[in-house]
C-alpha cells in the first residue's frame, strides 16, 4: 500500500504544474532585493534600480537639529519606523552571514550588502550621542490620513528619540543587534566601517541594559503601529547575542548565561518569531553556540535554550505538542494582518537550524520523536514554494514573480503615478480619491515584495484597501534573502555539509482563477455536514483544473474526535487533513478535535467533477 501511494505521490507530482512545480530561486531573490530600493528614503544613488522612485524625506530630523535623511519607509507608508527597520536589517545580515557565498554564486552579494548599509548608514545618524537614539521619523495617524507619494509628502516628519529620562531597550537592544551582525558583514571588506558599527552597537547594548524600559513607552506615537507586546528582554538577550557573535567577547557570553532564565530565554516555549518577538531567534543563536562547543560553564544553561529552540522548529512541522496552526494548503498561520512576516521569518530559522544540526551531525528532537534535519529544510521549502505559487490559488504572494501576483498593493509610491513621469501635485485626500480607489493596477509594479498574504483558509483578495492582505513590508522579505539563496544553490559552497537541494525548474504558471460557484448541496451523516465548493478553474496545456473546497461542520452539542472521512474518485493534490489510508483521512495534525459548532475545511485539485467525500467514522467526546 505504501509503495503504491509512493508511485501515485509521484505522479502526480509530474502531472499537476498547477500545484507542484519548480521555482526559480535565483530570480526571486533578485526581485526581494529591488523591493528594498524601492522603500529608500533619502538622496537616491546613481546606480539605483528602481527608476519610478526619486529621493525624499530630505528635510528629515532638521527641526531637531540632526541629520536623519535616509533609512528606509517600513511598509506601504511613508514613516520610518526604528524598529522594524532595524529587526530587517539584523535579519539581512544574518542572511549574508550565513549565506554569503551563495548570495555571491547569485551575483547578489553586492547588492544584499548595499541594502544592509543603507540602513546601517541612516542608524548612525539616528545614533548621534552613546545614549540617545532617534526611533521614528514620521508620525502613523497623520501619515495614514494622508495618500501621497514619499517624492512630495506634505506629513509630519517630526523626530522621535529614546535617552536615560526617556528610555527604550527594546529599540536600542535591535539597533545593537543590527550594528553588530552588520559589522561581521563588513569585517572583510570594510574593516574601518565594522569597527565603527561594532562601537555603536557597544554603546547602544549599555545604553538598553543600564536605562531599562519600553520604547513605545517613551515615543508613544508608535504603539498604535508597532507596540512592544514582548517587552524589552528578548531583545537585550538578542542583542547580546549578536554582540558575542561579532566580538568573541566573553562578557555577552556570560551575560546569556547569567540572565537566560530570569530574562526568559530558558522560559518562553515560542510558536513565533518576528520584529517584536525575538526569543525563538535568541534560542536558535544560543543553539549554535552550543553546538560550536562555546558554552563552557553556561552549558546547563544553553542546553535549556536549545530545548526551546527544539520546541519552536517541532512545532512548526507539527510534531511538537503545541503546534502551530497550518492553512488547508500547508501555509503557517498565525494572524490575518500580514501572517508572512511570521512565514518568512520561521522559514528562515528552521533553513539556518537544519544547517546547524547538520554540521552537529544531530537530529531535532521533537514530543513525536528524533527528526532528520533534512525535514527542517523541506518544510522552509514547502513555505518558499507557497509564497511564490505553488498554493491553492496557484497565486505568487511576491510581486513581479510569475504570471499570477498582485496587481493592487497597498502602498503609496507604487499606487500613484511616478514622480518622474507625472508631477502634478497629489493632494493629502485627492490621493485617496485618485489613487487609492483606483480598480486599475498599480501603475508601478512594486518588484520582489511580499505581500501579507492568503487568510487562514488561503482565501486572498486584490484588493489596494484590503491592507491586511496586500501591504508589503521590509521585513517580510529580510529574512527570505538567505533562505532563496540557501535553496538556490545545490551542492556547492557550505561549510556546513549541507544537505542538497533539487535544482529548480523553471515551469508556466497557470490562468487566473474564476469566480467561485456551489458544485455540491449540504450532505449530512449524523452529527456531521459536509458542504462542497468549486472555487475556481484555470486552464493549463488545455486541460481544465478545478479548486474544491470542503467544509466539514460539527453539528452535534459535543466536540468530533477520532474523526474519519472516506475520499473516494481522488485524483489530485489534497491540502489541510491527515492522509491514514489510500482513501482514509483525518483531522489535520494541530487540530486534536472538532469542536461543537465549529467547522474546518480542506481543498484539493484536479480536473474533473468533485470527488466522493463521506464520513467513515467518529467518536464524540
């Protein structure tokens, strides 16, 4: 039974380029790294790509007598946030540490450090005194009032800043992180320069541990936009980490060590990890250290850390004993507002993990037992290949990658005619009048982003004012430098005796899907209906493929255990259940029952008439 559900596996692998296919790497990381072009502030430089974009925020810190022109716009808006930007570039520089060679073999080496610096540049700046750092330039509530392109932005633009009676080690402990993993970037080829980042990164540590407290306590304006839920913590202990990493200094080494536990990195069992929450990046850095042998007297210590870190990686291959939810077609999914920050960022901790416990020759251990490190790589894979098509919509959540991407991005310079081409000036409110509810596609295609991508049951509309969905962000695409470049390269190039990855294959993308009609009446069995949906149809090669959508309902007053479906005429991918059987299904592997009143759906694809689903058996709690 298994070899022959090993040979139908195949075939349709082979047979359904709508669903399976090869990606080209390589060209997706050439596309993430122009997005970031495109959310400079400041003077653009000569060799600047993205040609629709021209220089702004010029003025940017003059009322408070300091120069902050320069950084980048975080998302679709025109404020510069200090610290998402500076989690992005803690995030390519990890990246470039990691994956350097690859990122060269990808000719994108240069490019991957010029965007690093472009932000290291602007910190330096917004650094001006060992105790003061300006965290925002902009403010979100008059700025969201507003559409208008960054070339001509009539918004505050007033300066935001931490010091000792205003403190904010949150901040500053990821503009240390940033300044120190950046300097080993530049170790080599600007020595001058990584000294200079690792001094500020030095100060802004002390600065963080000595003056404690939460920036958004301190600059308000940012609560609404980027609170600090996790506190401050996790970064001071990320911070020391990155500084370790930078300067085989034992101080930070000891400083994990010492405070690893009262300070929560021992502690916290994470399911995310991103801008705020940075344990499961702490965990993962430790782990390393751990494995390279460096622990020493701390090793008690370091081995609960790896603990965690072993608990984030198991839950997100659902083999954990809290996992993580999943989409019907395999997606993480953790929030309906931008869920791919949290896709990219734990794509590119499990890809990094699964190079250490190679290296280590290790294998992760999860509450389902030992786990080659080779399943690690292949989920951040399964991750990449449903950002860039391979999902239920057959839709590329990266702009500009494939036939089948968003049109209608949430933000300002893409959405509005380019400067270059048209000055006419866009009013405050005449841009969302204009612009904003424009049907048309953008009229600048806003290349490489990453949009927020597909609701919890893959469903996504291109719609501009659907922000949760279509607003890009720079950290969505940070962490998926390394990661495309890791996947991009094959054998070649690791220090860490990696495991190989398929070359990629470079396959047409499918017609766009049509609109969704009912293919199937309410059928019941017992406590339990099951509603079928055909929701869209594309023709490939000319043949027809259908999307169906499934929706199982607990209508009994106890909650579905042990629940069985019989799926019967099969005969193409199938997404969100637990394959027992050739014909036998189950509830996916992070949902233990069905409770009352509640539903879950499940999709597959293939190219006739909807399949045979039934109800095989069940028990009620």
């Amino acid at each position: 039974m298994e070899k022959f559900a090993s040979v139908v596996s195949l075939l349709l692998l082979l047979s359904f380029p709508v669903a399976f296919s090869g990606h080209d790497y390589g060209q997706a990381l050439s596309k993430s790294l122009l997005f970031f072009e495109a959310q400079r502030s400041g003077v653009l430089p000569r060799n600047q790509r993205v040609t629709w974009r021209s220089h702004s925020g010029l003025n940017d810190g003059k009322s408070s007598g300091v120069n902050l022109v320069g950084g980048y716009y975080d998302a679709g808006d025109n404020v510069k946030f200090g610290l998402p930007m500076a989690f992005t570039v803690t995030m390519m520089a990890w990246s470039v540490i990691e994956y350097g060679n690859q990122l060269a073999a990808n000719g994108e080496l240069g490019h991957s450090i010029d965007a690093i610096k472009w932000g290291t540049d602007y910190f330096i700046k917004a650094h001006p005194e060992p105790n003061v750092l300006y965290g925002e330039v902009g403010d979100g509530n008059t700025d969201h009032y507003c559409w208008q392109r960054p070339e001509e932005m009539t918004t505050d633009r007033k300066a935001y800043r931490i010091d000792p009676s205003n403190p904010g080690s949150d901040l500053a402990g990821e503009t240390a992180a940033a300044m120190a993993a950046a300097s080993i970037v530049f170790r080599r080829s600007n020595p001058a320069y990584s000294r200079l980042l690792l001094t500020h990164a030095y100060q802004l540590f002390d600065f963080a541990d000595k003056y404690r407290g939460k920036y958004d306590s301190s600059i308000t304006v940012a609560r609404k936009y980027y609170g600090s839920v996790s506190g401050y913590n996790d970064e001071l202990l990320w911070a020391a980490a990155w500084l370790y990493q930078a300067s085989n200094n034992q101080y930070y080494l000891d400083y994990l060590g010492r405070n690893g536990d009262s300070m929560g990195g021992t502690g916290w069992s994470m399911t995310e990890f991103g801008w705020d929450v940075k344990y499961a990046g702490v965990q993962t850095l430790v782990a390393k250290f751990l494995m390279q042998g460096k622990a020493g007297r701390h090793t008690p210590v370091f081995q609960k850390f790896q603990q965690k870190a072993d608990f984030f990686m198991c839950s997100l291959l659902g083999k954990g004993s809290r996992n993580i939810q999943k989409t019907p077609g395999g997606l993480i999914f953790r929030q309906r507002w931008n869920n791919m920050q949290f896709v990219t960022s734990a794509s590119f901790l499990t890809t990094v993990y699964s190079d250490y416990l190679t290296s280590s020759r290790s294998n992760l251990r999860c509450a389902a037992g030992n786990v080659a490190p080779s399943q690690l790589l292949s989920f951040a894979k399964s991750q990449v290949d449903y950002i860039l098509g391979d999902n239920p919509r057959a839709t590329s959540y990266m702009v500009g990658y494939g036939n089948n991407f968003p049109q209608r991005v949430h933000h300002r310079g893409s959405s509005i005619v380019s400067y270059k081409v048209d000055r006419s000036f866009v009013t405050c409110r005449g841009g969302y009048a204009t612009w904003f509810s424009r049907k048309g596609s953008d009229p600048n295609l806003l290349t490489g982003a990453i949009v927020g991508g597909p609701d919890a049951y893959d469903n996504f509309a291109d719609r501009r004012d659907n922000y949760e969905q279509t607003e890009p962000a720079t950290y969505n695409n940070a962490p998926l430098l390394g990661v495309l470049a890791r996947l991009s390269s094959g054998h070649s190039g690791y220090s860490q005796l990696l495991p190989a990855v398929p070359a990629p294959v470079v396959v047409r993308r499918p017609m766009p899907i049509r609109k969704p009609r009912v293919t199937s009446p309410v059928r019941a069995s017992g406590p339990v209906a099951i509603v079928q949906k055909m929701t869209g149809s594309w023709v490939s090669k000319g043949r027809t493929y259908y999307r169906y959508s499934t929706t199982v309902i607990n209508k009994s007053p106890r909650a579905l255990k042990s629940l069985n479906l019989s799926i019967k005429n099969l005969y193409g991918p199938i997404w969100g259940l637990t394959r027992s059987g050739r014909n036998s299904f189950g509830l996916p592997s992070w949902m233990h029952s069905l409770q009352s009143g509640k539903s879950l759906e499940f999709v597959y694809i293939h190219s006739t008439t909807p399949a045979n689903v039934a109800v095989s058996s069940y028990t009620l709690a």
